[in-house]
C-alpha cells in the first residue's frame, strides 16, 4: 500500500518525502508546481537513492486525483498541497478558498470514496490568532486575522464534520509553528518566488548579497527586546512529526491535533544574532514599521505531541540557521541554480 502526497514538491513536502522514503514507506505523490519545482523531486531521488510515483495533478481536477488514488493502491495521505501565502490571501481571497477548501473537498472525497480513510493535514499556528498567553496548547481558543488563516481553520472544522460522519476515518491535524532550515545535504530547501515574506529566507538571502538589508518589523512589541517572538522548528524535525503522526493513524482511528514547535520561543533579533554566529556572516538590518496583523508572541507547549505521538524537536537554533545557509550557499538562485 502507498501513501498519497499532495504538494509533496513544496518545502515541507520534499523534506517529509525524505524522511519517508528513508523509512522504507512507498508514496505516491501529487503536485501541479503552482508554487514549486520539478527539480524538487529530482533532489529527493537524489538524497534518497529511492524512487517514487509522480503525477503532474492538480487538486481541483477531481477526475485526474480519482485516477491517481484509483490506480495506485493509496490508504492513507499527507496533505500539504495549498496556497500560503498571508498577503496574498487577503488580495486574492477567492483563490486562496477555491484552492485551499475546493482542493480539500475533493481530496477527502476521492479518499472515502476509494476506502483511504487516513490523513495528516497541515494545519498552521495561525488558527490561534493572536493568542492571550504563551505558550500555546491545542485547546487554545481558535480564530483567524486573514483568509489563509481562515483556510487552515474551516478545512480543520471540516475534517471534524468528516470524522463525525464516518467514524473510520483516522484524521491528525498538525498545527505547524515556524518551519525554517534546510535538509542537511544542502539540496532541498525553501525556495521563495520574488521578494520573501518570511523572516528567514530574507535573512538568509542578505547573508547571501541577494539582498542588502534586513527590515526588522518593529521593535515595540510586549517581548524581552520589542522585536517579535515566534517558534521556529527545523524543517526536518517537522517532516519527522510526519512519521509519527502516519505511524499513529495506521494504530487508531479518531481525530487529533498537534502543536509542531519547539516550545521555544525566539525574537527577531535573537534569530539576526543567532544567524550571525551560525554563519560567521554579518547581517545588515533597519528597524522599521510593524507588519499589519503581526503578533507580540506566538510559541507552541509541545507536550501532547510528545506525549501522544513521541515526538520532538532535536535541532536548535543555530542547526537551523547552518542548515538554511548551506542551502542558500550551495543554490544560490534555489532550483534555478
Ligand atoms: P509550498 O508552497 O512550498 O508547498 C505547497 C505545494 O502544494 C507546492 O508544491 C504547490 O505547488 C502545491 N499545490 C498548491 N496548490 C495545489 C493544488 N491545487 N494542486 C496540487 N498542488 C498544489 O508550501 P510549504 O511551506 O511546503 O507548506 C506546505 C503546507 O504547510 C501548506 O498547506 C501550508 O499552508 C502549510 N503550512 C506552512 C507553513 C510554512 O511556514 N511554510 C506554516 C504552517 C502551515
Ligand atoms: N519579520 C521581520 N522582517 C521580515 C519578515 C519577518 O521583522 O522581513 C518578523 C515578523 O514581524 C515576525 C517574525 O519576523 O515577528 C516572523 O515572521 P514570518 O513572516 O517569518 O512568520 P509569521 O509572521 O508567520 O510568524
């Protein structure tokens, strides 16, 4: 039997491919490239030494995703395939529901339709909204500020009406923190298209000289140093979280979620200071207006993941930083290099 994933050519994607295939496990995966590579997947190959099936679909073809799970012996899915970006959400919210919720629907369909009743969803910290204290555990109340935010949030209330209905079903919704690093090997890593939103690959691309200048979001945050807090994880130990939570679905039936965090929570100056001796590289940065929407503090209490699925992160800060430089170092332009 195989495992489906969707937008397995993505950051988190390529690395959980990784890890899987190391374990020996047969995927099956699924990606339309909207926001990613082919090179990607030649990258795993690469890594990995293993092979795999791959099938240029996307979610919202229905007929094409019947075939695949159909053809291929599928019984359970990891689910990554979505848009994700914030700002882009709140310019194009219709886009962000049609391929984020549309794009679900189909899937879990053709899934009960085919008897695959097993999913790890990848759901976002950003369902906490701005949370009234840290650190955050899973029965946090839960809200959004953008439409991406509201995606991850009604397709989590979804897969609940769908566990309701049909209690064979096996669903974890993983609610991921700050995912930031690279594989190791420095061949697979974030590849942002245009000018990143995200405060690592804009570091990492200043360390490079893609960029001359760090803008630091504000500095009058309720935090230590007034800059913002967030919770980064290793990419890799999250594609590990993967693992655990597929290893626990094929056991149990249910519908769980996880915070995938390190229960730590860093500034953006300790990630600029902590980049800095990582690298040996001197970042450039200005301070400069808050970002709208942007939170004082956001960091995960990793106890239920640990707890429910063994789980938890092994790489610190610095592991993150070195591992996202390599990457940068040896691909310059990312896939394009
Ligand atoms: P990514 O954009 O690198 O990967 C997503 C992949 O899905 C891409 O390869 C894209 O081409 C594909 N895709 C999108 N829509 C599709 C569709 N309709 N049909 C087929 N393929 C489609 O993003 P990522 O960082 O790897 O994130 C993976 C998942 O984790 C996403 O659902 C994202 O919302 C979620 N997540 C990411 C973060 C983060 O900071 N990276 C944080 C929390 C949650
Ligand atoms: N940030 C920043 N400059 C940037 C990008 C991000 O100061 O160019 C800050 C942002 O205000 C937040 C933190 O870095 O406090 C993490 O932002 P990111 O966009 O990476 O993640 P998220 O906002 O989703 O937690």
């Amino acid at each position: 039997m195989a495992i489906l994933i969707t937008g397995g050519a993505g950051y988190i994607g390529s690395h959980t491919m990784v890890e899987f295939l190391n374990a020996g496990r047969e995927l099956v995966v699924v990606d339309n490239f909207m926001n990613s590579k082919p090179e990607a997947l030649e990258r795993v190959r690469k890594i990995t030494g293993k092979d795999f099936k791959f099938f240029q679909v996307d979610l919202l073809d229905k007929e094409a995703l019947d075939k695949v799970v159909r053809e291929n012996n599928i019984d359970s899915c990891i689910h990554f395939a979505g848009l994700k970006a914030v700002g882009e959400s709140c310019a194009k919210p219709m886009l962000y529901y049609h391929n984020n919720i549309t794009g679900t629907l189909n899937l879990c369909e053709v899934l009960a339709k085919y008897g695959a009743k097993r999913i790890v969803f990848s759901s976002s910290a950003t369902v906490y909204g701005n949370p009234a204290s840290v650190p955050i555990t899973e029965d946090f109340p839960l809200s959004t500020t953008n439409p991406y935010g509201e995606t991850k949030l009604m397709i989590e209330r979804i897969l609940k009406d769908i566990y309701n209905a049909d209690n064979e079903w096996s669903i974890s919704v993983l609610r991921y923190f700050n995912p930031i690093g690279a594989h190791k090997s420095g061949l697979i890593g974030e590849d942002p298209q245009g000018i990143p939103n995200n405060l690592l690959p804009y570091i990492t691309q200043v360390a490079a000289g893609r960029r001359e200048c760090l803008s630091i979001f504000g500095n009058d945050y309720n935090t230590p140093d007034g800059t913002g807090v967030r919770d980064y994880i290793h990419v890799v130990d999250l594609a590990r979280a993967h693992l655990k939570a597929i290893e626990l679905a094929e056991t149990v039936t249910g519908i769980d979620y996880f915070n995938i965090g390190t229960g730590v929570g860093y500034s953006v100056l300790d990630i600029v200071h902590a980049y800095e001796k990582a690298t040996g590289i001197k970042i450039n940065y200005k301070i400069t207006a808050r970002r709208p929407g942007d939170i004082d503090e956001c960091y995960a209490n990793p106890k239920k993941a640990y707890e429910v699925l063994g789980w938890k992160a092994e790489n610190n800060i610095e592991d993150m930083c070195r591992d996202s430089y390599n990457w940068q170092r040896q691909n310059p332009n990312g896939y394009d290099s």
